[in-house]
C-alpha cells in the first residue's frame, strides 16, 4: 500500500467514524468507533459464513447473533435509537446493515447532506473495509 492509499483509507474511516457518530449519537474518537465497529462487523461475518458453510446449526447462529449485536448496540446505542439496524445473513456481503427506508428518509430529511456507506441495494453499512483493492496494491 502506498502513502497516498493509506492516507486515504485513514482519512475515509475517519469520515465514516464521524457520520456513525453524528447518526448514533455515539462519543469519543471517530477514528477508534470505526475500528470497534469494523471488529464487531467482522465477527459477525465469520458466524454468517460458517452458518453457509454448515460449520454451525442455526441455533448457534441466533445465539451468535444475540451476542453480537447486543455487543454492537453497546457501542451505538441502536435500539434505544429506533435505528433498525439488522443482520444481513448473506456471507457474500456486509453482515451489519441499516434498513434502506431508514436511509432514505435520513437523506430526505437532511436535504442531502446525509452521507452514510451503502450497499448495491441501499442499504446502510455500519462498518465498511476501506483497504484498497488488490489492483490498487499491484499499481
């Protein structure tokens, strides 16, 4: 990774760090409330691929699940919030969303100035990987 692609990377979770606490309402460091939440993302995607993978049965998946989004909303604050933040049981994406009708009326009621990381489908993406892509890497 070259200066310039780390620069970035650490300039955009910083970005990102801050609008999750703006949105939650969350404290502290934007810097260190992306990392926190790019952890919690991350074990959850590990439960989401071993539960495809067959490697847990659903009941260790919802207990998994429990634990970790309880873990999460330590950190944010969602369900005091009302901020319907939900597990994406696909392992191919992001494990941690927000509800696309919840962003969009965020956006609408900020008059455009609501900028949050989505999906492909428009979904709110509490803790995206910002690391450059491996053609970026080879450049």
């Amino acid at each position: 990774m070259t200066n310039a692609q780390r620069t970035q990377m650490y300039a955009s979770i910083r970005q990102h760090g801050e609008q999750i606490a703006k949105v939650f309402g969350a404290s502290g460091d934007a810097v260190t409330l992306a990392k926190k939440l790019h952890w919690i993302e991350t074990a959850m995607h590990r439960v989401t691929t071993d539960y495809c993978n067959g490697v847990i049965d659903g009941e260790q998946y919802e207990l998994q699940e429990t634990k970790i989004l309880d873990r999460l909303d330590k950190v944010l604050g969602f369900r005091k919030s009302g901020i319907p933040v939900f597990v994406n049981g696909d392992a191919r994406g992001y494990a941690l969303k927000i509800k696309t009708s919840w962003i969009n009326d965020q956006y609408i009621k900020s008059k455009g100035t609501f900028r949050l990381a989505t999906d492909m489908g428009g979904y709110g993406i509490i803790a995206p990987d910002f690391t450059p892509n491996d053609q970026e890497y080879n450049k």
